[in-house]
C-alpha cells in the first residue's frame, strides 16, 4: 500500500509508532484512525511481556 504513517503527525509525536507502524492500514487509507489497544495501557502491556518472558526463563532452568 502506498501510505505511510511518517506523514501523519500523530503518529509520527506518537511513543507506540515502532510498535504499530501506524495502525490498519486499509483504515488509514480510509481516513479511519486506528490505534492499537496498547496505547493506551502501555506501562501495563510492558510489565506482562516482561513477567511472561521472566517465567519463561524460569522454566527453562532443569
């Protein structure tokens, strides 16, 4: 698709932007802004990647 969403500034001020990468983009071709559910619990989505990948290691350990 030729959008990018560098050229949206929102979504370039926005902190999930390498996360997303703009969202939908068949909604943004169609003026429909999309944000990923992340955006808005960030700190919350953070700490269970990091709490599942501690887990993770844990049982890795014989």
């Amino acid at each position: 698709m030729n959008t990018s969403p560098f050229k949206d500034t929102e979504c370039c001020n926005c902190v999930v932007l390498p996360l997303c990468m703009g969202g939908c983009t068949y909604c943004r071709l169609n003026k429909n802004k999309f944000c990923i559910p992340e955006k808005y619990f960030l700190d919350k989505y953070i700490n269970k990647l990091y709490t599942e990948a501690l887990s993770h290691k844990g049982a890795s350990r014989p």
